[in-house]
C-alpha cells in the first residue's frame, strides 16, 4: 500500500498542480469576458469548475495517448513550449487588470502556468499527430523548384512593369511589415505581435515573418512581393502537389488551372498564406490512409490558424466544419476524425482567439455594420467568374458529381468539397460581397475537386490532353491584355474564363498625384499646417495619397510635411470623422468620389458636397487656385479653411446622420468641444 502511494503520489501532485494553472487561465479569461457583469466569487467557482472537468477529462479519455512517447527531444520540446507559453500568455491583454484582485502575482503566476500548459499540449499532441503524415510531401521536390522559379520570374516582371500606386488592403501588410522591421527585435516586438491578434482586426501574424525578410532587404514592394511569393504563395502550392501526387505533373495542372492564388499575392494580397492552410486543411483531412485523429487534430489546427491570419477566413472554418459533419452521412466511422477536428478547432481558436470569438463572432451585428460591402448577389457572380471562369466552375461542378455518381470510395470528400464552398457563399454573402481576395475561400474546394479527378482520369491520351487543355487555356486567358475594370459594377457579363490580367498594371496620372503630395506638403512650408483627404473612391483616396511617394519609391520629403487627419468613410462601420473640420485645409475630389456610393458614405459626401457647393459649413472653407487632374476625369481640389466651424453647423452634421441611421445615433454625437467652435 505505502509503495502504492509513493507511486501515485508525483501523479497526484502533477495533476493538482495543473489543476491551479487551469483553474487560474480560465479565471483570467472568464473575467475578460464576464468582469463587471458577475461577481467574482462565482467566477472562480466556474474557473474551478472548468479546470476540474479538464483534468478529469484528460485522465478518463486518457489523453496522453494523443501525446509521442516520451524521450529526451520530447521532454525538451514540451517544456519549451510550456516556457514560450508562460512567458509570452497575452491573457491579461485581453482587458484592464488595473486595481483589480486579479492582478495580484499568484492570480498571474497560475494563469501563466496553466497558458503553459495548454501549448505544451497543443504542441505536443501536433508532432505526435504529424507524425502519422510523415513524408507525405516527398516526391514534389522537382516539381516545387520548377514551379519556385516560375512564380519568382513572375513577381519580378510583374514588379518591374508596374507603374501604379497601391493602396487600401492591398498596402495594410506592407505598411505593418515594414513597421515590424524598424522595431528592435526583442521580447517587446514579440508580445506587441501576439497581443496584436487579441487587439486588432488586421493583426502581425502575417507581418512578422515578411518583416524579417525586410530587415535583411529593405521595406519596398518588390522586397514585400518577394516574402508574399515565397513564404505564403509556395506552401500553397506545396499543398497543391500533394492534393495531386497521384497524378504525375498533377501540381502543375493545378497551378496552371487557378491563376488567381498567384495573381492575389502579387496584387498584395497576404492572405493567400489563409488559402494555403485551407489547401492542407482539405489535403490532410481527406487522406484516409492516415490516422483518423491525426488527420483531424491537424486539420482542426489548421482551421483555426485560417482565421487567426485572415478573420474573415472564419467563414472558411465554419463551413469546412458543417461541411464535414454532413459527409459523415455516407460514411458514419468517420466520426472520430470529425470530433478530433472540432475539438482541435474549438481549443485552438478559444485558446489563441478568444476575443475575437466573443467580441467579432458573437457580440458584432456584421451584416448590418458592413452592409455597405453588400453590393447585391450580382456583383459576387460577377467576380467568381472574372477571377474563376465560368468554365472552370461548370467543370468542378461535373467533377464532384461525378464522384459522388460514380466513386463510392471518394463520396466523403466530394461531399465535403461541395458543401463547404455553398455553405461558405451562403454565410459570407449574409454579410457582404466578395472582394478579390475574398475568394481565396473557395480556392481549396476547388483544388480538391481537380486533384481528385485528375486522379481518376484514365491514363489515356485524350484525357491527358483535354485535362492540360483547359488548364493552359485557364492560365492563358489571365494574360491576355484587358482593360480591367476600376470597380465590380462595371463587369457587365460573367466571363467563361477568368478575365483578371498579369499584364503590369500603369496609372496615367501619377505624375499629378506626386504634385498633388509635393503641393499639399508645400503648404506647411511657412508653419506646420493640417489637411483632410476628402474623397474615398478608386481613383482617389487617403490611402493612395499617403502611398504615392512609397509606390513610386520616391524617398520622403526631408523638408515641411503637412499632416493629414484621418477621414473615416463608411457610416456604419465609422461613424463621423469630427476632427477634420479643424483641419487648415480639405483635399476633396470633384465630382463627389466614394466606392460604395454615396448612400453608404455620407460622412464623405456630406462634406465633400458642402464645400464643393460653397453652402452649409462649406460657406467656411475658399477655394484654391491650383487643381489636379486625375485618371477618369476626376480633379483634386484643395479648399483652405477661413474660419472655425460653429456649433450650429457641427449640430447640423449630427441631426442629418442621426437621423439617417437612428440606430448609430452614438456614431454621430458631437463631442463636446464642438459646442465652442473650436479651431
């Protein structure tokens, strides 16, 4: 009995001991989300709760079989990653501790120890998985090379033909990279990334890594383009090889039959690094010969790694996982994998994306404040073919037809790749319309689809050449020369192949829009003085204001620079941007520029009209001599505040937007500075 006890007893004291962490981690993220509202007592006894059932849970599902066999490496790994987790927990970012119980040292030190825990676990449990998919990527190495130097030559014709400026989304991850870079690259700059997921909708992750590159090459666009290609583009299409290893040039095939991916990253887009983990998603969930636990940790990890890159990619998430619970109808002993994605899934978003699940998922009322991105079903059919072609839809769709027709074994998976792009069309389009880079969610689907397919074609040679075909033609047709659109309401009829161009984009008016920057700066030359950009549309905007000198890799000015006061232009989303109307000068586009019209963007229109017109409080602002001209007929205007707007005119705004949108009243209240007509 006594020799029972000494053998149970370092369990025992392991097992209270992870109890306390747990008990403290959940404490610290119950309180972010339920401080204030409920007594902290009762808090405690849930956290307790939780962490008891955890403990219980891992002993009676016996949990450690998840683990490897214990040796030397895997001890050493599990407490690096206990020490990475305790050391850099962002629990407490998650809200204000100041003053607060919470905050004492033991309420920390177990919270730290229980996030400690909990990535060990994870970590471990993901080798112990991979394990199960070791060399499922050998046989690609030549068809990786060919293919790294192929998108390479690309990025760097595409670069060196461009004469554009980038802006907007196109320019977030740029502009982020290169602040990463300029950082000291401490343990600060590492907790700032990780607090950056809890705190932002446009975190580091995808910087980080770009910046790093950066500091060894310089912060310009081609340097940027260069680590989207080979950190993000490459692993996507190392995805694609092993969707396609059993058809010998299979990788290839893919690549050529969906342009887009490449084409997304050199627009600027990172978020094809999403699109490849949903790639791997597909490949490793649907690889039957593995272990159905591994392949669903794995692909459950995935899932969540999807949209702790990019949010919206939660969308992508969801319904891969609605889509797997409905294939488990022709084949019910999946489930183990099923519930081995979930939880995986469920566990790493709670633990890495906490506040985004409560705050974005569960407490935002999305398809109202970004209902001015919902531009009618029109405009996604319309952008579905022009970057995948109606062609190339038309045969997915036959394909997974035909393997739920006609291959019993593949009903799973083709029952998985058609529900989950539905499913993500249907939920994504409650919200808003597809932008380019929202398409990225029904990319792997589709490459699933082909693979899977090309597998099946016989090895004849029509099949071959029809298969080759249709991918060259893909691929062909996206570098033809085209005028492309400026906006997705002028694309007039979907197109049979995809539309989009690789031909080097080329602005006619950039020249204007360096004098514009030079002008603007030269109005501070006497004292520092302030501007507004007044305009929101594709041809002109903030953003393109602020990155022109950038794109054109033209060095900053070191002489006076006006600064410009942020505009905000979505009124939902926004709400009034008050301190532009103290700014010394508004730089407003003429006619009324927006990209979402102007019922959606009255806080530009308003003001724009105002001043144009000389009416309302526009009546304060004269204009100045000097305008640009811009492509598309559009002017630049700059308009030099004379006087300070008055209350009255102040009230005016917020009686016309609250009365618009009653229910975003708090988005349009003056502050109360405005009462005095302040300068």
């Amino acid at each position: 009995m006594e020799r029972l006890t000494v053998m149970r007893l370092p369990r025992l004291l392991a097992g209270l001991a992870a109890f306390l962490g747990l008990c403290g981690l959940a404490l610290v993220r119950l309180w972010a989300v339920l401080g204030g509202h409920v007594r902290g007592k009762a808090m405690l006894a849930a956290a307790a709760l939780l962490a008891a059932l955890a403990v219980f849970l891992f002993v009676r599902l016996r949990l450690t079989r998840l683990l490897p066999a214990f040796s030397w490496k895997t001890a050493l790994t599990g407490a690096a990653a206990f020490a990475l987790g305790a050391w850099l927990d962002t629990s407490y970012a998650m809200f204000s501790s100041t003053g607060l119980l919470i905050d004492a040292w033991p309420f920390r030190l177990a919270c730290h120890a229980g996030s400690g825990l909990v990535l060990a676990f994870l970590v471990l449990s993901l080798l112990r998985a991979a394990e199960a998919f070791r060399g499922v990527g050998r046989g690609c190495g030549r068809t990786m090379l060919v293919l790294a130097l192929v998108v390479n030559v690309t990025a760097a014709l595409y670069f060196t033909g461009s004469a554009t400026i980038h802006y907007w989304d196109a320019t977030i991850y740029w502009n982020s990279s290169a602040m990463l870079a300029q950082q000291p690259l401490d343990q600060a700059l590492l907790r700032l990334v990780l607090e950056s997921v809890i705190t932002q909708e446009y975190n580091y992750l995808l910087a980080f890594p770009i910046s790093l590159v950066m500091r060894l090459l310089g912060t310009g666009r081609y340097v940027y383009l260069f680590s989207i290609v080979n950190l993000y583009v490459l692993p996507a299409l190392w995805g694609m090889c092993v969707l396609a290893r059993r058809r010998k040039g299979g990788g290839v095939l893919l690549f050529l039959l969906t342009p887009m991916l490449l084409y997304t990253g050199l627009v600027g887009f990172s978020d094809v690094a999403a699109a490849g983990a949903g790639i791997w998603a597909f490949a490793l969930y649907t690889d039957e010969e593995r272990p159905a636990a591994a392949r669903g940790i794995l692909a459950g990890a995935l899932l969540a790694l999807t949209f702790l890159l990019r949010r919206y990619f939660f969308f992508f998430a969801v319904s891969f996982g609605g889509a797997a619970l409905l294939a488990l109808v022709p084949r019910r002993r999946d489930g183990r994998a099923f519930l081995a994605l979930f939880a995986s899934a469920a566990g790493c978003g709670v633990f890495f994306a906490q506040s985004f699940l409560v705050e974005k998922v569960l407490g935002a009322n999305y398809g109202d404040v970004y209902s001015a991105y919902d531009q009618g079903r029109r405009v996604d059919v319309m952008m579905l073919a022009r970057y995948f072609g109606v062609v190339l839809m038309a045969a997915a769709l036959v394909g997974v037809i035909f393997l739920l027709l006609r291959r019993r074994e593949a009903r799973c998976g083709a029952l998985l790749a058609l529900c989950q792009p539905v499913l993500s069309l249907l939920l994504f389009t409650r919200v808003q319309s597809h932008g380019q880079q929202h398409l990225l969610l029904y990319l792997p689907a589709l490459c699933w689809v082909f693979a899977r397919v090309l597998a099946e074609l016989p090895p004849a040679r029509p099949a071959a050449v029809c298969a080759w075909g249709l991918a060259v033609v893909t691929t062909a047709s996206s570098l033809l020369p085209r005028v492309q659109p400026s906006s997705p309401q002028e694309i007039q009829t979907p197109s049979p192949l995809p539309s989009f161009t690789y031909m080097p984009p080329r602005r006619g008016d950039i020249a204007q829009l360096v004098s514009l920057r030079t002008y603007v700066d030269g109005l501070s030359a006497q004292a520092p003085k302030t501007a507004a950009i007044v305009s929101s549309s594709f041809t002109f905007n903030s953003s393109i204001y602020d990155n022109t000198l950038r794109s054109m890799n033209i060095p900053e000015p070191k002489g006076p620079e006006t600064q410009i006061i942020y505009m905000a232009s979505v009124d939902k989303r926004d709400g009034f941007s008050w301190n532009i109307l103290t700014a010394d000068y508004l730089v407003v586009g003429d006619p009324v520029q927006t990209h979402l019209g102007e019922e959606n963007q009255q806080i530009v229109a308003l003001v724009a009209h105002a001043v144009l017109d000389g009416t309302g409080l526009g009546t304060a602002y004269r204009p100045l001599d000097t305008e640009f001209h811009l492509d598309g007929g559009v002017r630049v205007r700059i308009y030099e505040r004379t006087r300070a707007i008055t209350a009255e005119e102040y009230r005016d705004i917020s009686a016309q937007l609250t009365a618009r949108y009653p229910d975003y009243s708090a988005l349009y209240q003056a502050p109360a500075w405005t009462a005095e007509g302040r300068e």
